[in-house]
C-alpha cells in the first residue's frame, strides 16, 4: 500500500496528520453542535411564535437533552482518546499563537463535558424522572428535589453554553485564518493526509 494512502487510512494520530477515529469523533461532533445550536436558536426565537415555526421549535427542543448526552459522551471519548495519542497527534507550534491554540482547545473540551454536566446534575436535582436517552436509562430519577442544585444549574447551564458556542466560532475563525491567509495546511490534518508539522 503506497505510504500516502496508507497515512489517510490510519486509525491512530500522527504528527503529519490526525487518524480516522479523531477525525470522525470531530466530524461527528461538528453535526452534533449544529443540531444542538438550531435547537436552541429556535426555541429563542420561535417557541411562542405559532404555527409550525413554532412546532419545529419544540419537536427540535425535545431532542436536546437526548444530543447533550451524546455530546458528552462523545467529549468523554474524544477525550480519552486524545490522551491516548497526546504525543503522536500534530503538535501546536512552540510560539504565543501556538500556546493560546493550545488554551483555547482545552477549553473547549472543558466545556464540551462540563456544561452537559450540569444539565445532567440539574435534571436529577429535580427528581421528577429517569434521565432517559436513545431508549437506554442514563440516570435514575433523583431521590428528592435538590433545589440548591437545581438553581446552580440554571444559573450557570445557558452562560456557559454560550461560551460554548462563541469558543466554537472562535476555532472556526482561526481554522478560517489559517487556510485563506496563511496557508500552512492545518485543516488537512484534520480533514486528509495532512503535512509534517511547520518547526
């Protein structure tokens, strides 16, 4: 199998280029996130608004715990994984740039786990039911209502959420920036067989 075929097909990262398993956890997380912001846009904009804007509002809405537990999941794994290939994937560049790359991805894994998190400690500080998705029970029904719990989770769920997103678009803007202005092959690490990292 020539070398560069054998490179797009590889399941674990490397420095030139990240394996399949990454690429489909962040491909896979990309369609999660977009599904979860219309969701939201939604309900903002059209939960009250009648007819079947309104309809479309809330049948997306009830699949919003049911994506933020997958979501999380999937951060748990991608996660995991990341670590497991911490010294194989592509580095960052050893420069200010390349350390507040570095930041602004740990903080998007932090809030990729920690903001369904709180979701899912305040759905059982209510105690009105099992945390149930896809058909499986993630959670049994809490034994009594927390509402020191539950009111942390209101207060901190959407804000951080938000920051959520705006961390999203901030990583879109820079991958933006990388491949029109300076060219230097990042999105193929993530997309196809990628380049050696730039020293």
């Amino acid at each position: 199998m020539p070398a560069a075929k054998s490179s797009a097909l590889r399941l674990t990262d490397s420095p030139a280029a990240y394996g399949l398993i990454s690429k489909f956890l962040h491909w896979g997380m990309v369609g999660l996130f977009v599904w979860q912001l219309t969701s939201v846009l939604l309900r903002v904009f059209f939960w009250e608004s009648g007819g079947e804007a309104q309809a479309a509002a809330r049948a997306m809405w009830r699949t919003h715990h049911q994506v933020g537990v997958l979501i999380l999941g999937c951060a748990l794994l991608r996660g995991s994984w990341g670590l497991l290939n911490a010294r194989r994937r592509p580095p960052h560049e050893d420069s200010v740039l390349g350390r507040a790359a570095w930041l602004g991805h740990l903080a998007l894994y932090a809030l990729m786990i920690l903001v369904p998190s709180i979701a899912v400690l305040r759905f059982h500080a209510m105690a009105r039911a099992p945390l149930n998705a896809f058909g499986f029970e993630i959670l049994p029904q809490g034994p009594a209502p927390n509402e020191a719990l539950r009111s942390i989770g209101d207060l901190l769920h959407g804000p951080l959420g938000w920051t959520l997103f705006a961390l999203i678009f901030g990583h879109i803007l820079m991958v933006v920036l990388h491949q029109v202005f300076w060219r230097d092959a990042t999105l193929a690490r993530m997309t196809g067989e990628g380049a050696p990292p730039v020293a």
